[in-house]
C-alpha cells in the first residue's frame, strides 16, 4: 500500500452508549466502500469489528477495534469503541489521540450515560465532535426532538448539518444542508439551514456583525466559518441517519474527511528531559514521534502494539526509540487493521492508527520515538478502577499459573489490576466493573486454564484496647529433658491513634536475661498481629516488660515467645478491646436530579455527608464519609440509582471505632469460623 499524504489523513473515535449502533455504523461504512463483499451482523455475531469470542457470545463490543478506509483520496481510521460503563478505559485511552469523535446516539432512547462519558473525554481533550442520530427509522421517532435534547443536554452549538427526508418507517433519504440545492428542501428544512447559518455567523465577530447587517453570508464565508466552528469545536454538527438502510454514511464521510482536522494541524504538547512543557509542531520529514495506546494478543500473529504516529514517518524493519522504557526497538512488519485483518505497509505517517508485532519492552502509554529523542508525550490517565474482588485458585495447578495469566489480562487491559492486599491477606483483582471482570476471568479460564473462586473482599478491620492493665503470662511446660520456662509481666496500655506499637523494656536487676528481651517484644508483636478478638492486628498498643523470671536450664528464646503471646491474648481481652474500621473518603459525581437519592442512600450507609459542589452542566460532586463495609459493592448500586451516569472516586481517609452493634456481629462471625475450623 502506497504512503499517503498525511495532510488528507483522518482518525475518528466512533463513541457513544451500548446498543446505538456503532459497530453496525462501521460495518456498512466498509460495505459501503467495498473493502467487504457481505454483510456481517451482531446478531450473526460476523462483524469485522466484534471478534473476540466473548463479544461473539455476549453480541457486544468489549474493546476497541480499528478499521480503515480509502475516502476522497486520503485515509480515514475508524476506531469501534465499548459503550458500556465497564469499558469506558477504552475511550479514556484513544481519547487523547483522536482528531475527531463521531458520537452516535439511538432516534428512539436520546441522550444516554455512554454519550455523557464520550462528550466528557471529547471536552477533556479538546476533540472536535459530531453527532450521527441513528435508527431513524424507527417508528416513534422524530429528527427535531432528538436535536431538541441534544441542545438541551450539550448546548445550542449543536446544529443540524444533514437533515431526514420522512420519518419513522416513512424515512426516504437523508439531504446535506449545505450542499443540497435549496429548491429541494422541505420547509423544515430549510429552517435548519437558517439556523446553520446563524451559528457559523456566531463563531467569528466580524461574521456576526456580518450578518446582523446583511442577514446573509457569502458561501466562501459561510464555508470557511462553517469548517473553522467544527475544528474549533464551536459548531457541534448534527447528522441524520439509518445505519441499517445506509442512509447519512457518505454524508458522515464527507464531513469527517472535509471538516475534521488534518493531523498536520494538531499540536503536540510533550514534556523534556527536564519536565519542561514545550510544542512540537507535526511534521511527516521530522524525527518520528508516536504513542501507545493498546496491546491486543491475537491468536494468530501473537502480541500486537497499537499506536499513533503523531510526526514523522515510520518505516517498516527499521528501529526506534521507546522514551519511556529507556530501550531500543525494531518495528518488523507495520500493519493498518480492519478488525483482525492485517494489511501490511511499508510506512505508517502522521494521524496513522497501526500496529506492530513482537515488541519486547513497549507498553501501554508509552512514548516511541527516533533515537536521540529526550521528550516525552503526557501519560494516558484511566478511569479508577472501583469494583474489587477476592479470588482464590481452586487447585495448586491454578495456584502456580494464575500470577502469569491475570499480566497478561492486565496488560491487554490496563484498567484492570491485581495485587495482594498485606492487610487481609487476600488476593484482589480491580476492574471498572462486574461485567469486566466477570469477561476477564473466563478469558483467563478459556485461553490459561485457569479456574479461580472469587468473593467480595474482607475489610482491614483493626483491634485496639482503650484501658491499661498489667497482665502476666507464663509458658512452663516439663517433656523429659529439658522442660520450657519463660515468665513475663507486662503493662499494656493503649497508644495514640495511628502511632502504631511501642515496646518498652523496664526490666531491672536482670529477672528477664537480656538476651530474652527481644523475643518477649517479638512473641507480643506476633500475637498483636494475629489479633485477639476477632482475628484482625491489634494496633496503636504500648507494651512494657516490667518484671518476669527465669529457669537456668529450662528457658529458651521460644518460651519467652510463647510467654509473652499469652499475657497479650489475655491482656487485649481485660483492656477493654474494640475494633476499628477504615472510614472512606468517597466523592459522588451524579446529574443534580439524582442528589436526593444518593444523599439519602449514603445515610443509609452510616456516611456523613461533609459537602456539595456544583460542576457545572446539571452535575453535583456529593463529598462524603462512609465506613469501607458499606461501600465494597457500591459502584453496582450507583448504576442502578442513577441508570448509570454516576460516578464516585474513593480513598482511605483515617480509622475510627465500629459501632456496638456492628463490632458484634464481626466477633461473632469469627468466633463461628473459629469454632467450625477446630
């Protein structure tokens, strides 16, 4: 395939909720332009871009795909995207490396939560945007209500820019406003055009005053405003159409190939060797500058890297640079995709989306560039990862293999994660949500074989004391030979909150030998550990040796060990134990009708809510604080509330007491499991 001239080349994120329509969308934009000789369906589950088997089963997208095609002499990228929650790290990544977002919305459902997070990354990073209102021609629906809440949800510089013909099961063809002859358009149409007219006029003040005295603007400049106000992200252009009878997809095509940006015309902001922020202007001649933004394993050519060429030219079996690994690498073999198809090329330029095949030491995010290069691109930030679960192998064998296999799921995915959690004990992996991990546990079963159980996560509960006692505790046992002996009196008392545990040794006159004294603080520090009341550390304890004895023949290190964990396993019980539990931070991001309930909802949780602060466009962050116990499912029951456009960050803020209550129901859950293990 011949290098094209990267100033005709265009990439576009295809974006917006579950169910609307996009891989449908790109599926007969590849029909359309004969790159396939069928049609695949969902349903049929012969898509180009859902081919993953759990997409296959599931009849849904669960990560990106890329997709290319030849359009009016250049080349337009076409990335197919997730629309449910559980993957928005799939738009979070392309995001700041699309020049243009097609955000596709459903005639019949409006605005929807998937639409809401595409709009938010497209704001976040500056992305020219259009909307392409699909299903058109379903019955009960209507062009001018879903502009009407399109401008209602995301402002009035949304305008219509290809109008319907028909409606509902009556739709007849789909016309450009601009560019069709005046003499046929319907009357409502012809309106559209007029308010067409007035948002260009209002992108530029010399048009407006232009057109205030005039009423009219000359094609030349409503042309140009008309392309500068999308670039600019001023006009948000409005398509009408019908994916399933082909109608509004040259009419997309054409607007993303005239109207979206060059990639010549994008700045690149980068960092230096020195963390100084400076500009790099993209030049198809210069040094090559690209980024990473997926790793797919393909079951046929193995490890494949995705990247943007952000400057330069990169040609195939050549080497370059990985700026953030600090290593070198050979590209191999370049590839363009259309789904799984790989179409190899000689040379990939700026605003290409390819991919490179056995790639040592390049990952997601990373920064690749020609040798010598000493700037860095911004790193990709995800959505955090809130929904947690323990996972336990059910065999050794899976034991062995499972840290293996959830790498290589992390490494696919970078929003899902895994690591043992020292304070539990447990085994987590952290994704964005059920579905996803749920997708990710079988791929694990299917392609690693391995099989693991999993739970909801225990709580890092704490034991602490909240009275002093002076307790002794003796280890004397007599097995023929030598016998054990040790005798230890110790103060326990309680310590400042978070200062952890205090050892003081108090012994005078030699009734504990010194060379016993630092197991006496070992054997305690043990037993805290373990925990005394409901098997969680007991923290934040000052422990005094005060007195003690010893046998000459008969003690030993071990016995002052043992000696020691039996004064605090009675001690921590006659010091008036309680427990602790981790107190969350959680701040609620919803939509300002939602307010009510979750406020209401976070009472119910035990949470304290500490404050409220508007964001702007109808959405509220609700600031709160609320026991972790109360949270561990929390992100399923957020959707629930809010059909899905919530969201909620959540970090540890400090410890206090459980309730009487509570504190009771754990003691005993736990004296259970102690009883039913003996």
């Amino acid at each position: 395939m011949a290098t094209i001239d990267p100033g005709k080349v265009r990439n576009v994120g295809i974006v917006g909720h579950g169910g609307v329509g996009k891989t449908m969308l790109v599926e007969h934009i590849l029909h359309k332009v004969g790159l396939t000789g069928r049609l695949g369906t969902v349903e049929e589950g012969n898509t180009v871009c859902d081919y993953l088997e759990e997409e296959i089963d599931r009849k849904h997208s669960i990560a990106m795909a890329l997709a290319h095609v030849e359009w009016k002499d250049g080349r337009i990228h076409l990335i197919d995207h997730p629309g449910y929650m559980d993957f928005l790290g799939e738009v979070a990544s392309s995001a700041p490396l699309v020049d243009g977002m097609v955000i596709v919305a459903d005639a019949s459902t409006g605005v929807q939560v998937g639409m809401d997070n595409a709009w938010k990354y497209a704001e976040q990073f500056n992305v020219p945007r259009a909307f392409f209102v699909n299903k058109l021609d379903r019955e009960h629906t209507s062009f001018a209500e879903t502009v009407a809440i399109l401008q209602e949800a995301y402002g009035r510089h949304c305008v219509p820019l290809v109008a319907p013909v028909g409606e509902g099961p009556e739709l007849q063809r789909v016309v450009n406003i601009v560019t069709c002859d005046e003499s046929e358009l319907p009357d409502d149409v012809a309106a559209l055009k007029e308010a067409l007219v007035e948002a260009v006029a209002e992108t530029d003040e010399a048009l407006t005053e232009k057109y205030l005295e005039t009423l009219e603007l000359s094609p030349e400049e409503f042309r140009v405003g008309l392309q500068n106000g999308i670039t600019s992200g001023n006009i948000i252009p409005i398509l009408a159409g019908s994916v399933s009878m082909e109608l509004g997809i040259e009419e997309l095509l054409d607007m993303v190939a005239d109207s979206f940006p060059s990639p010549l015309a994008r700045t690149i902001t980068v960092k230096s060797d020195k963390d100084e922020t400076q500009s790099v202007t993209p030049d198809p001649d210069g040094p090559f500058l690209g980024q990473v933004f997926r790793s797919v394993v393909d079951p046929f050519v193995g490890h494949l890297t995705l990247f943007r060429v952000l400057s330069g030219t990169l040609k195939s079996d050549s080497e370059f640079y990985n700026v953030t690994t600090n290593s070198k690498e050979r590209t191999g073999k370049l590839y363009l995709l259309n789904g799984k198809q790989q179409v190899q090329v000689d040379a990939v330029v700026p605003g290409d989306l390819a991919a490179m095949t056995k790639l040592k030491n390049t990952h997601f995010g990373d920064t690749i560039a020609a040798a010598g290069t000493n700037i860095q691109m911004p790193e990709i930030d995800l959505p955090e990862a809130m929904v947690k679960l323990a996972i336990l192998p059910k065999s050794r064998a899976d034991e062995d293999k499972i840290g293996e296999a959830l790498n290589r799921l992390a490494e696919e995915d970078p929003t899902f994660s895994h690591y043992r959690d020292t304070a539990t004990n447990d085994h987590i992996i952290r994704g964005m949500g059920d579905l996803q991990l749920d997708i990710l546990l079988s791929r694990m079963q299917r392609k690693f074989k391995v099989e693991v159980e999993t739970n909801t996560p225990k709580v890092a509960y704490r034991e602490t004391i909240k009275a002093k006692v002076e307790v002794q505790g003796k280890h004397k046992k007599q097995t023929g030979g030598h016998g054990q002996y040790g005798d230890v009196h110790l103060r326990i008392s309680p310590n400042e909150r978070g200062a952890g545990y205090e050892f003081i040794d108090s012994i005078v006159g030699g009734v504990v030998p010194k060379q016993y004294i630092p197991h006496v603080d070992k054997g305690a520090q043990e037993a805290l550990e373990r925990g005394v009341i409901s098997g969680h550390p007991v923290v934040d304890v000052v422990v005094d040796l005060f007195f003690g004895s010893y046998h000459a023949v008969d003690s030993s290190e071990m016995a002052f060990k043992m000696a020691a964990s039996k004064a605090i396993q009675k001690g921590v019980r006659d010091a008036k134990p309680c427990l602790l539990e981790p107190i969350m931070e959680i701040a609620v991001t919803v939509p300002e009708e939602y307010m009510g309930d979750i406020n209401g909802d976070l009472n119910s949780r035990r949470g304290r809510i500490s404050g409220m602060d508007a964001l702007g466009g109808g959405r509220q962050v609700i600031r709160a604080l609320v026991p972790e116990a109360e949270v561990l499912r929390y992100s399923t029951d957020l959707r629930s509330m809010t059909q899905g456009r919530g969201s909620y960050e959540l970090k540890l803020d400090h410890y206090e007491e459980v309730p009487d209550h509570v504190a009771k129901e754990i003691i005993a859950a736990y004296e259970k499991s102690r009883t039913e293990d003996e």
